[in-house]
C-alpha cells in the first residue's frame, strides 16, 4: 500500500498563527526578558541555567500552542506505527549517511573549522550535563519541530513542496548560526549553515513519510543524544 503524502496530521489555523507569533517573540523578545530578570535576582543563573529556563519556556509553550496538532499526531503514529518506525530508522539512516558527506567536504574546504554552537553546547554541557541532556533531548526537539516542520514545512508543503523543503531546511540552519556571525568568516559561515542542511531535510522528509510530527521529533532527539553523548 503506497503511504498517502497528503500531510493530514497539521497544525490549525488557529494553531499556525498562535505559532507564528510566538515564534517571534521567541526570537526577538524572550532571551532580552529572561536576561533583564536574570540581573535583577540576587543570584544570577548561570549560562546554562539561563539557557535551560529559555528552552523549558518554549517547550511548555509548544505544548500549549500545538496541543491539537500533537494530539491528532500522536493517533497517527499510533495507528501507523509501521510508517512511524520506518520513517524513523530511515531518517536517521540519511541523516548519518548525509552528514558524514557532508563533513567530508567542509573538512576538505575549510580544514579545522569550527562549529560555534557545537563549542558552546560543549561548554554548557561540562557546567551543567544533565541539564543541557534533559534540554537538547527533551525540551528541544518537540519545540523546534512544530515549528520548522509543524508550521513552515507544512504550511507550505501544500503550495509547493520544493519551497517547503528549502524554506524550513534554511529556516532551521538559520536560526542555528545566526547568533554567531561575527564568529564566522563568509566561508566559514556558509560551511555552518551546510553543516544543518543534513537535519533538515532528513526530519522534513521523515514527516511527509510518516504524516506525524512524531517521527521528527524522535529522530531530533536521538541526533541530539548522540551528539551531546560525544562531547567532552
């Protein structure tokens, strides 16, 4: 049986603009509120408490926002558990498969180039590694898949399925270095947005194989364990 590509599992219209908007605020507001609050307690969180707190605050929001659309993504995956765990494995397969190419060719045209937020993660990790565990592996995932995949992929996967994929992959390298381009040499910012491009396309192709949100998310969850498992 030939699985259905009509991505039925989306989120509303209600839940779309509701996401859009906290998105932004996410975005543009929230790391400023959290860090004026942060100066005015009497013991500062640390980097990693701050970032945690930031990462919890987008999860719950997640949750409230797109409570319909994991609910409706949770039966999907329940009743098509075979697509579920197929898209997972193979997800994962290309993601691995793809970014061992990909690392490759940015260690052939920028030897020693470094990934700016792999070392702060590294970082935070050695302050506070159950911490960074728990946000990279639990709180992150379900946050930025409904909106990367949730909100942009599908709402332009009915449009054109080509946007779809280029808009969410690029949307999702983005907001990955943009907080590091003074870091980044022209050169060396391009190999970081390339070095994302992997992820993008494995999570977004896992949703249409499977039609559940689900898929992505667990597969975003097990990159990030093996990833944050590796560093020292």
């Amino acid at each position: 049986m030939k699985r259905n590509r009509s991505l039925s599992a989306c989120p509303t219209a209600q839940e779309s603009v509701a996401g859009g908007v906290y998105f932004i605020f996410q975005l543009l507001v929230l790391p400023s509120i959290l860090r004026w609050v942060n100066a005015q307690l009497s013991q500062p969180l640390t980097e990693t408490e701050l970032n945690f707190t930031y990462y919890l605050i987008n999860f719950l929001a997640a949750i409230l926002i797109y409570h319909e659309f994991l609910g409706r993504s949770a039966r999907q995956a329940t009743q098509h558990i075979a697509y579920f765990c197929q898209a997972v494995v193979l997800g994962l397969a290309a993601y691995y498969a793809c970014s061992f190419l990909t690392l490759r060719l940015i260690r052939l045209l920028v030897p020693g180039f470094t990934n700016y937020n792999d070392a702060v993660i590294s970082a935070m990790s050695r302050s506070g590694r159950y911490l960074m565990v728990v946000s990279t592996v639990i709180l992150v995932p379900p946050a930025e898949e409904c909106v990367f995949r949730g909100l942009i992929f599908r709402n332009l996967y009915g449009k054109s399925r080509w946007a779809a994929y280029a808009v969410s992959i690029l949307a999702f390298a983005a907001i990955h270095v943009l907080g590091y381009i003074g870091e980044y040499s022209p050169l060396e910012l391009v190999m970081a947005v390339l070095q994302y491009l992997p992820a993008g396309l494995s999570l977004a192709w896992a949703y249409t194989k499977s039609d559940t949100i689900f898929a992505p998310i667990v597969i975003h969850a097990c990159i990030n364990l093996v990833a944050i498992g590796g560093l020292r």
